[in-house]
C-alpha cells in the first residue's frame, strides 16, 4: 500500500471491538487468519482497533475504552501482526470513516437496518443496556464505511468473515450499490439533440414517459428534462442497471455509471471449534475464556474445571471424545501422538478427565508461551504501542483521504463548480 504496494490487488480489511484483552478464541477464529494474509504477499491487509463501534453498545460508560485499545493492539502485536507487513490503526484517527458513514446513511433505507438479524437478535437478548439508538441501529452503515474507505480503482476489497457474517457484507455490497447508483448514474444531455431523436424515444419507451408515447414529435423542453431523467433513474434503479442497459440498447451510450466505491467481497474463513471452558461459545462475558496473556497457573486452574463428555460420570465410564470440548482443544495445541492417546483413553476409559486435561494444558502452555512472551515485552513499553497505534493510524488515514477526496467531489461537485466560476461562469446571485 501506498509508495511500496507493489502493484497489489487486494486488500484485507478487518477489525474487532475493544473489549478488552483478547482470547484464544479470537486468535483462532480471525488472528491466525490476519497473519496468514499479511504474509501473502498479494494482500495488502488492514487491520483495526473499532473504538466507535464499542461505543454503539457501551456509550454509557466509556472510560475502558482508551486502556482496552491499548490491550488489543498488544494482543495484535503478540500474535503476529506485523505494523512492516499491515497497516494496523485506531478507526477514530481516521475521522474520514465518519464522514463517509454519513454520507452513506443518506441513502440507506431504514427497513434494511431493522432487518439485519443481529440487530433483532440484540434487542431481544440484551437487557442491562437500552439499545434503541441510532448508533447502534446505524452499526452496519458505519461497517460499511469502515471498509469501502479503502476502495481503489483495480483493487478487490476482501472482508474475512464466518459463515455468520457473510449476511453483513452482502449488506455492505447492498448499500455501495445504492450509493454507486444515486451518485454515479448520471445521462449525457446529448441524448436531446434532434440528431439523436430515435435514441430518444427508444428510452422513452422504457421508462414509459407519457408526453413522448402520446405524440412522439413533440420536443422535451429545457424544463422538462429534469423529469425525463427522474423516471430514467426511478427505472433503472427499479429493473437493475444492466437490465436498464439491455432495454435501452443503442442508447445506452448516453448513460453512465461510475463506480465511486468498490463493493467488498467476503472471504469465507474455515475456523476450528473453539468452545469455552463451559462448553459454549467462548466469551468475555460469559467468564469462560482463555486469554492470550493467561498465566500458567491460571491455564491449569481454568482447564482442570473444564466441562467434558457429560456421559463420563465415573473414571471407569467410557466417553465420547468428539462430543468433549476438552479434545476440541487438544486437536488446536496437541500433538498427534497426543491426539490418539486422548481420543482411545476417553473411549475405552483408559484415562481420566483429570488426567486428560492435565495434558491438554501442558501443550496450551507451550504453544501461548511465545505469544505470551511477547506480549510481556510490549506491556513493558505502552510508549511504543502508541507509537505504532498512531503510525499505523497516519497511514490509513492516507488512503482514507483519497477515497473521501473522490467521493465528496462525486457527490458535491464542488471542483468542477468552482472551475466553472473560475472559467467565466456566472455565480448564483451575482
């Protein structure tokens, strides 16, 4: 990106709310997957701290939110996020993802918002916040943005997301297409000339403009083509551009649709199941997670109380491993040999669930121990976790601009108004 992009065309965007530190789940089902794309060196990859989206939820108290910001880009840096290889930045030191998320919720319609399932979802099942608010109902808007700022010509935008997510891009796509359509579809006036008379028509025959069907020798007037355009737009945004495209035929030269913002793509991503210690989905919130920065005793004393195959109510009871979250974790961190031993002690009674966590930790430890290490490193120097906060921010910021200098243009106006003025035009009120 930027001078040393190297002719990439792609780019990575992701990012995750600052909740705190992070945990052996976030590395696995997003953090494994970051580091594999920014050691592909046909990516560019984006990566950041969302600080605005914890505020869509947590806007009543917002004091953790600099420490927790702190706390993630440590835990960036600790799993392998590279500032050399990715551009990792705070999203509110980018100010330009606001103001394209204003301008995008311009033409996001309401009942497509209400619509997304998590939204739903979330004012059913959290009730110690009030979560009616535009922020948090404008959430996917501001999603959006996060991602279509860094939209280059030529350039794919990729979103690694599960299986769940897919839904939020496509909504993202949805709304660049919106946007795309109502700032960029623009009809070249040359379609009014007489020469072009039969083009006419033939458009007006599509979008089923009256005075023309009933006499088409009449002239569209000056005043009328405001009109003769608003049906064009209401058309084509109704049957779709290409069908519009189709229809029109020889006349679809004196039409044009720019793309302002490219519309992301998603990149479906395989993750391991990854339970918590309780057996369901890991969570900060539930207390059943393991963090990247746990202790050795704390590993030991968290996984000796892990929930296993409910069947195994006696040491001599046979189990079922693949139904253990305790095996869940030894296929991450075991290794083969460790992984049979497991899985033919659980199933004959072999071995104990004690005994069978017990090695399961010994290999968590090993394999977060270096994690663990640098992370230690980094908490020893918040200065230089700043520092790369606010270098990694400065250069997104770059990219930020370029889309926001082309965008406000497209849909202000305002160089090609001024080059009017300056030209000889006359200014309004003169």
């Amino acid at each position: 990106m930027g001078k040393d992009d190297g002719g990439k065309t792609k780019r990575v965007i992701s990012g995750m709310r600052p909740t705190g530190r992070l945990h052996i789940g976030h590395y696995f089902g997003a953090l494994q997957n970051w580091v594999r794309l920014q050691n592909d060196l046909s990516y560019d990859c984006l990566y950041f701290i969302a600080d605005w989206h914890a505020l869509t939820s947590d806007y009543a108290d917002t004091s953790a939110v600099a420490q927790n910001s702190i706390e993630i880009m440590t835990d960036y840096l600790a799993a392998g996020l590279d500032p050399q290889k990715s551009i990792i930045f705070l999203q509110s030191q980018v100010p330009e993802h606001a103001e394209l998320h204003l301008l995008l919720s311009m033409v996001t319609p309401l009942g497509w918002l209400e619509r997304v399932p998590t939204y739903k979802e979330a004012l059913e099942n959290v009730k110690d916040k009030d979560l009616h608010t535009y922020g948090f109902l404008g959430y996917p808007v501001l999603q959006t943005a996060d991602i279509i700022i860094y939209s280059k010509e030529g350039v794919s935008l990729i979103v690694p997301v599960g299986e769940d997510q897919v839904s939020h891009v496509e909504l993202s796509r949805e709304i660049v297409r919106r946007f795309n359509f109502y700032i960029g579809f623009d009809i070249d006036r040359r379609l009014f000339d007489k020469e072009n008379r039969r083009a006419l028509l033939s458009v007006a025959k599509v979008i089923d403009y009256i005075p023309l069907l009933d006499d088409p020798n009449s002239e569209v007037h000056t005043e009328d083509i405001p009109f003769f355009e608003e049906d064009a737009n209401t058309d084509a945004k109704a049957i779709g551009l290409d069908n519009f495209y189709s229809q029109v035929g020889d006349a679809r030269k004196f039409f044009h649709s720019a793309k302002i913002l490219v519309e992301p793509e998603a990149m479906l991503t395989q993750t391991p199941r990854i339970p918590g210690l309780d057996g369901r989905k890991m969570s900060k919130s539930y207390g059943n997670a393991i963090t990247l920065s746990e202790s050795d005793a704390d590993i030991r004393a968290k996984t000796k109380v892990m929930v296993t195959d409910p069947a195994r109510k006696r040491r001599t009871d046979p189990g079922n491993p693949d139904v253990c979250p305790v095996y869940d974790w030894h296929k991450l961190f075991s290794p083969p040999e460790t992984l049979k031993w497991s899985a033919e002690g659980c199933r004959t009674a072999g071995i104990g669930c004690i005994e069978c966590k017990a090695a399961m930790a010994d290999n968590l430890i090993k394999w977060i121990a270096p994690i663990r290490e640098r992370r230690v490193e980094y908490e020893k120097n918040p200065r230089r976790v700043l520092e790369l906060i606010d270098a990694g921010s400065k250069r997104a910021r770059v990219e930020a601009i370029k889309t926001m200098t082309r965008v406000r243009e497209a849909v202000f106006g305002w160089e090609k108004k001024r080059a009017e003025i300056s030209g000889g035009g006359t200014a309004a009120g003169a």
